[in-house]
C-alpha cells in the first residue's frame, strides 16, 4: 500500500443533487448535440424530395401530361438500358481483371491492379470528349485511318453505343475494386476444401468463389448502375437522351414544372434500385469463421493462358486509360501550338496568358471542393458516431436518409436548390453557401461511409473505459474517440473533394455568377468543340483533384 | 463497517430474455467477489449494471454506501468511482503507457508523480514512454490495472481479465494480480468462467446461473457444500450417485457415508462425488462393483471413469504408478473424509 499512498489525489467527490437531477436524463448533453447536428443534416437532404413533390403537385396538369407522355417512357428505357448494360458490360470487364490481379501468377499484378483502378479519377465528360474527338465520323481515327484504308466517313458514335462504351470504360473500376478486395480476403481454403471434395478447378470457382463474391459483386454493380443513373456529363456529349440530359435540357428551356417531374422520377428509378440491393443483401454475410490471419493464396498457374490474360489485361487498360490519356496529351499539344500559330496572327492569347487564365478557375474548384470536404467531414460525424455508438431507430433513419441520398442525381439536387432560392430565398440564389449545401447532399455519403467503417474499428470498451475513469463523454470523444477515427474521417474528406472537384450539374447550375470552376471551364470548351482549350483545364483538373488522396496514401505507407 | 458494494434485487432485461434476475450480493471493504457463470449467465451484465454502462429496470446498487442507481436514476459511469479493466484491456492504442494511465488522473502537479508510482506498483517503472503496441499482453494488462487503480476507485471491476493470455502466463499474472489488489487493499469484482480462477481469486464465489444468484460465499463452502445442483456441477469434475437415507447416514454404491440429516428411512437422494472421492482397488468379477470405462492421461494424474452396476458412472483420479486396464473390474469405493453433499428432489440436504 506505501507505494500508492505516498501521493496525494484528489478525489472526486461523489454524486450531488444536482447531477443527480441531470442523471435522470438517458442522453447526455453530447448526445443531444449530436442528435440536433445529425437532424439537421437530415433534414436538409429530406428538403430535395419534399420540395420537388410540393412543385410538382402544385400544378397536376404538367405534372400529368409528363408522366403520360410517350417521351417519358422513351427516356425511362433508355436509361434503365444503359444503366443495365454498362452494368453488366462493367460486370463482364471486371471480374476477370480482378481474379487474374489477385489469384494467377500474372506478370506484373500490382502495377495492373492500380493501371486499372485509374480510370476512376477520370470524370466523365473528360472520357467522353476524348472518345467523342476520336470516334466521330471526321475524328482523329478517321483522319488516322484514311490514308490507309481510304474510308472517308465513320459510323457516328453518338446516342448509345458512345455512351454505353465510355460509361463502362469509366465505371468498371468500382466493380473491380469491390471484388479484387473480396478475393484478396477470401479464405485459400475455401476454395482448397472444394477441390478436395472433388471439385474441378473450374467448378470450385462456380459454386465456392463465385457465390462468395455474389456480395461484393452487388455492392459494386449497385455504384456502377447509381453512377450511370447520376450521371450527366456523358451523355448529355454523346446526345443521349436519359433523364439527366433531359430534364437538363428542360431547365434550360425554363420548363420547370416538367423538369421536376421528371427528377421525380429519377429519384424513384435510384431508390427502387437502392432497395432492391439491400433486399439482396439480405441476411447473407460471408464473415470468416475461422480466425487468425489467413494463408496467402497460392497463386493458379497460367501457363499458356498468360498470353490471353496479358492481351486482355492490357487492352483494358489501353482503352480505358491510355486512349484517354493521350487523347488529352494530343489536345493539350495541338492547343499549345495552335496558340502559337494564333499570335503569330496578331491574336490577343499566348500560352501563358491561357495558363494564367487557369489560376482563377483553379482557385475557385479548389476553394469550393476544400469548403466542401471540410463541411461534409464535420456534418457526417454526428451520423456516423449515432448510428455506431447509439443504434436505435432514431439513428438508423438518420444514417438510411444519408444513404439514401445516394438516390439524388446532382441535376435533381440542383433544381431542387434553384426553385427553392428562386421563390423562397433570394438572396441565398446562386451563393457559395447554396453551391457548399449541394455539395453536402450530393457526397456526405461518401463521409459517413469512410467515417462509420473506422468508428467499428475502435473498440466501445475504449470510450467506457474513459468513462470509468471519470471523464465525460465529450472530453472522451475528444481525447480518444476522435484521434482514432482521423484516418477515416481524412479519407473520407479526400473523396468527398476529389468528387467535389469532379462536379458538373450542381457546379454549372448553383455557381455565383462569375465563379467559373475548371469543370465548367471545361464543361464551355467542350461544348463547343473546343477540344484543344478543354486540354489544359483537364489536365490541371485531374492534377489537383488527386492530390489529397495522393498524400494520404503516401502517409500510410 | 458497512460493505463497499451493495447490489439489492437487481433485474435487467434485453427484450424479453430476462438477463439479470433478482440479484442480491454485497462486496466488503478489501475483499475480492468472484462472479462466476457459464457463458450467457448474465455475470458480465451485472458487472456493467454496477459500473454503469448498463441501467437496471429494477434494484439498488450502492457503492460506499451511496446509491448509485436505483431502477429511476442512475448515476452516470464517470461519477461512480467504479474502475474497470476489460477483457480486451481497452488501452487506448495512440496513447503513451504514461499517458494512459494518466487519464483519469486530475490535471495538476500530482499527476506524474502519481503516474510513476502507480507505474512503479505495478512493475512498469520505467516503460512511461512505450507505446502499447510495444508491450507484450501480460504487460498490457497491467497498464489497464496501473490505469483503473491510478484515481483510487471505490471498487475495481474486472470482466474476464485473464481470458485474453496464453495458459503458460496466466498463472502467473493471475498471482500477480491477487498479490497487487490484496497490497493496494482493493475492493474488486471480477467476471470469470473458469472455476478454478474463481476459486483462485474470490475471497467470495458468486455463482451465477441463467440471470440467477444461486450461491454466493466463501470459495471453499460453494465448492464443498453447493446449495443447488447447478452449483454442484459447475463445480468441479462431479458425478451424481444414489444414496439410500439410513438411520446414520447415507448408503450408496459405493459404500455408506455417515451423515446427519432428518429425511425418512429409506428416502433415495442424489450423492455429489468428485474424482478426489473415489477409491479405487483392484477386484474380481465377484467382488467388484465396477468396471473402467475409459482412462484420460492429465499430466498430474490419471482420470478413470468407472461403471457402476446401476448404469451411473463416477470419476477418480489416480496417480501415475497405478494402471487399470480398459473393461477391467474394479472395486469402488467413498474415500473417507469430509462428509459428501447429497440432494433430495434438488434441494441440498
């Protein structure tokens, strides 16, 4: 006992009335302010779907003849068959690059791997030009092609063979990483066991691999379908009409009424998609029973099939990255020396005044992507901590609500903003803040995810722990919970700004005026076939966009 | 001196599956409370009622005499001078050893010299600077210790803390650990399943059993004389066997046992015995009364298993150098000394 007694402490005293008073309460001040922030941003999401229903409701006759109208029904199946068939197409590219990456001895899997998860970084009317300035019946191919073959006009690749090929060629990625990473954690024995009850080789991947994967290849069929469904910059450059581009083009036509029923029923189509995958979900998890770390696989020999593979591996990445890459390093050159060629008619621009008419444009995507991030990391903590540490219904609903805004196209978002600030807030119109709040809506998903998946890492009995050492649940969220759950918080804030930078609808349609972001400098350029004044911006784009997320996996390793 | 730890009729259910069923125990000053269970019985609920990350529906729980929760207020966990050490040990992985045992401590002058002795206690002196990844476990495990004990808590809880070690340290960290709280004079409850850490460990035994208190004590009554068949059986090896009520005592199988009781003649009860209990001699087809159903090698001793004429089968240890062949016959027989706890219709006679 000496050894403890020879320092003072002091001691806490116990209970007084007072806290006896506060005691009764089952949620601490903590929690209260986590509940207001997380309702906050609740509501804020729930503000899009009401305020599109109140418009449309509000004058039955459009909101009728739009649902009625042929036109409608044409555009519902044509987006639901591009969302299906970049799916499947997407499906089809994926799997196979992620078996051979992580389950053959192919040569060079880790440098595949990350070529081929690239394309992600690529927005989509990015991809979209490129293919566009390559593939129209006058484009590069047919310019490359003629002295060859002599052929003077190519099939036009607008409407939907353009678009269902540079959507898949951009989205793969999200069915590849979910099923690379299922495979990299699958159990060697599961498959082993198979083949020692015997299985061939080949059927132990039909009836233990494949259904193994069945989860992560629904998880990643859902982003690919959501990103078609919410995707606006393709196929509004390759004229095909989904419900993204045309309610676009309503808004533009200052046919409002139609345009909000329209993104109603966008908002239907993704959430009945959303539903039907956490249907499939079901009750299937795939956990590891056993413990301990697992064997390394021993990777399937190719033999002579290595030949194949690396065929099939590296034409992906070539269509998929290369072309793309070195349709913008072609455009960035022909716009540098056609400068050059401009001034030495006596034209205003150089280069550099091109460049330096970037620095702007660059400061406002960096700015409003930065404000962004920030506010989406600090508004999904409330969500995140309730939906981990406070399961309940109130928290459930909160965290189903964020997901669910994953259903919110950004075109929807934004009209949903423009009609709201038209008539109820004025002076909120065409603001930074009402851009910021859109930003918010559109990708706190993202920082919930990141957010909650590393809150499940830190143990509860850390925060108890705290608490039965006396200190109080904020100064334990300070001391403990949060310096745990940076990492997590930080990768989240850098997808939310890489998407934020990325941005196209919710930019062009919210941004103050004379706020000109390098996706809607891009965005002008392109538009009018300006692909060579499109190269810089883009290249610049993709540079900045990286970075965060660049940094952040330096640091880890 | 009023006990340290009270709980009076304690009840808490999840849903419909009554979890904590009406109990009752008190912790003295110093003592240390084993609560023991199977997995599932509601020993590591009760110890999160009285920490207070759990709120009972119904019950007291009074730590130094004063109520801390009562079924309508409950006192939050920070203010009940309750520590904790976890099965998991729950030290915070991005502190420093110092650090995490500073925690709880108030700011102020005293704190790291309140920090070394602690660390000095516990026979860290020195490690301050580590980070806990740099500690093997049974050292962790004495952070969480130097942690819970630093603001000198009512009553330490501790929920299953030797689960998480290999079997050739826990021993040895269990002897550590008993010999650090009877130094500091804690007061402590501690969650096991493992009998014979509780019989270690406990100055009391707890025994719990589906939500329900069904014997609490000093360790070598709840072993010797349970007062319920569960007790009976969680406790050690045991085998029932038939016992006839005599005059005297208790005729069984396996020879008569004196014993005072005031059951009818004649009256069949259940007898506890445990491998210690048996005899076993070499015997004939005629004189003997059993025969050797298996032999389990324990490293200490031989555990027979032994067929009874009427179907019931006991357990005896016997050292190394004695060797009963599988199906041989044996005789069987009580090895006099304490008395044997029989039951009648479930209750202890």
């Amino acid at each position: 006992m000496s050894a403890l007694n020879n320092t003072a402490v002091r001691l806490k005293p116990l209970a007084t009335p007072a806290e006896w008073m506060r005691a009764r309460r089952q949620w601490s001040p903590f929690y209260a302010f986590l509940l207001v922030g997380a309702a906050l941003v609740v509501g804020l999401i729930l503000l899009v779907p009401a305020y599109l229903f109140l418009r449309a409701a509000g004058s039955e006759q459009a909101t009728i003849d739009t649902l009625l109208s042929p036109r409608t029904w044409t555009v519902l199946g044509n987006t639901l068959l591009l969302a299906g068939s970049v799916t499947l197409a997407s499906t089809a590219v994926a799997l196979p690059l992620a078996w051979l990456t992580t389950m053959t001895d192919l040569p060079g899997k880790r440098f595949w791997a990350i070529l081929a998860a690239l394309p992600l970084v690529l927005p989509s009317y990015v991809a979209a030009f490129v293919y566009v300035s390559i593939l129209t019946p006058k484009g590069l191919l047919q310019q490359a092609l003629y002295p060859l073959t002599g052929i003077e006009r190519l099939p036009s690749p607008f409407g939907f063979p353009g678009a269902f090929l540079v959507l898949t060629l951009i989205s793969y990625p999200y069915i590849f990483l979910t099923t690379r990473a299922a495979l990299k954690r699958m159990d060697p024995s599961l498959a082993e066991a198979a083949r020692s009850l015997g299985a061939s080789p080949w059927s132990a991947f039909w009836r233990v691999t494949l259904p193994y994967l069945r989860p992560s290849l629904i998880a990643g069929s859902l982003l690919v379908a959501l990103y078609v469904l919410r995707d606006f910059g393709a196929v509004t450059m390759l004229q095909y009409s989904t419900f993204t581009r045309i309610i676009y083009n309503r808004y533009l036509a200052y046919q409002l009424d139609t345009a909000a029923t329209l993104a109603l029923v966008l908002v239907a189509v993704t959430a009945v998609i959303l539903t039907l995958e956490q249907r499939s979900r079901g009750k299937t998890r795939y956990a590891r029973l056993s413990s301990g770390a697992a064997r390394r696989q021993r990777p399937a020999r190719l033999g002579f099939w290595k030949v194949p593979a690396l065929a099939f591996v590296s034409s992906v990445v070539f269509f998929s990255l290369i072309v793309p890459a070195a349709g913008l390093a072609y455009w960035f050159w022909r716009g540098w020396n056609q400068d050059w060629a401009v001034r030495d008619l006596g034209a205003a621009q150089n280069n550099l005044e091109t460049l330096s008419g970037l620095l702007q444009p660059a400061f406002h995507s960096l700015s409003a992507s930065l404000l962004g991030a920030l506010l989406a990391m600090a508004l999904a903590l409330p969500i995140a901590v309730l939906a981990v540490r406070r399961p309940g219904k109130i928290s459930r609903f909160f965290e189903q609500v964020t997901y669910a805004s994953f259903a919110l196209p950004g075109i929807v978002v934004a009209l949903a903003f423009v009609f709201f600030g038209a008539n109820y807030a004025r002076s909120l119109y065409q603001t930074l803040p009402m851009m910021l709040a859109a930003y918010v809506i559109l990708f706190i998903p993202q920082a919930v995810g990141a957010q909650r998946s590393s809150l499940l890492q830190v143990s509860p009995s850390l925060e108890e722990v705290g608490r039965s050492l006396g200190k109080r649940p904020l100064a334990i969220f300070r001391a403990i919970t949060l310096p745990l759950v940076r990492p997590g918080i930080l990768a989240g804030g850098a997808l939310v700004f890489l998407t934020c930078m990325k941005e196209l609808p919710a930019t062009l349609i919210l941004s103050p005026l004379g706020f000109s972001t390098l996706a809607a400098q891009i965005w002008s350029n392109i538009g009018e076939a300006f692909f060579a004044r499109a190269a810089a911006p883009t290249l610049l784009l993709l540079l900045l966009s990286s970075l965060p997320l660049a940094l952040l996996s330096l640091r880890d390793e | 001196m009023s006990p340290t730890v009270v709980c009076r009729n304690l009840r808490k259910s999840f849903g419909d599956l009554a979890v904590v069923d009406n109990v009752s125990f008190s912790v003295a000053a110093g003592q240390i409370l084993a609560l023991l269970g199977p997995s599932g019985c509601g020993k590591t609920t009760t110890l999160r009622l009285i920490a207070g990350f759990e709120q009972a529906d119904e019950g007291v729980i009074l730590i130094e005499g004063q109520e801390v929760a009562n079924g309508r207020f409950h006192l939050p966990p920070e203010k009940r001078r309750a520590g904790m050490v976890f099965q998991d040990y729950a030290i915070f992985p991005h502190l420093s050893v110092a650090d995490n045992v500073a925690f709880g401590l108030p700011r102020g002058k005293e704190r790291p010299a309140r920090v070394a002795d602690m660390l000095d206690f516990v026979g860290l002196a020195g490690l301050g600077e580590r980070m806990p990844h740099e500690l093997s476990g049974g050292q962790q495990q004495r952070v969480a210790l130097a942690r819970a004990l630093a603001p000198k808590p009512a009553v330490l809880l501790l929920d299953e803390p030797f689960s998480n070690l290999d079997a050739a340290l826990r021993t040895a960290v269990r002897q550590e650990v008993k010999d650090l709280l009877k130094a500091s004079g804690t007061t402590a409850v501690f969650v096991t399943h493992d009998q014979e850490e509780a019989l270690f460990l406990g100055d009391q035994v707890a025994v719990m059993n589906a939500g329900r208190l069904e014997q609490v004590g000093p360790a070598e009554v709840v072993f010797h004389e349970p007062r319920t068949r569960f007790v009976a059986e969680f406790m050690g090896h045991t085998d029932f066997i038939v016992g006839t009520a005599t005059s005297t005592g208790v005729d069984t199988a396996l020879g008569f046992m004196p014993l005072a009781h005031n059951l009818p003649i004649g009256t069949t009860v259940d007898v506890v015995v445990r491998p210690d209990d048996v005899k076993l001699e070499a015997g004939t087809a005629e004189t003997g009364n059993g025969r050797i159903l298996s032999r389990q090698f324990l490293g200490i001793a031989y555990l027979y298993r032994v067929a009874l004429e009427d179907g019931r089968v006991v357990e005896s240890w016997q050292p190394h150098q004695i060797h009963f062949p599988i199906g041989t016959a044996v005789e069987a027989s009580l090895r006099p000394g304490h008395a044997l706890r029989c039951f009648y219709e479930g209750t202890a006679v």
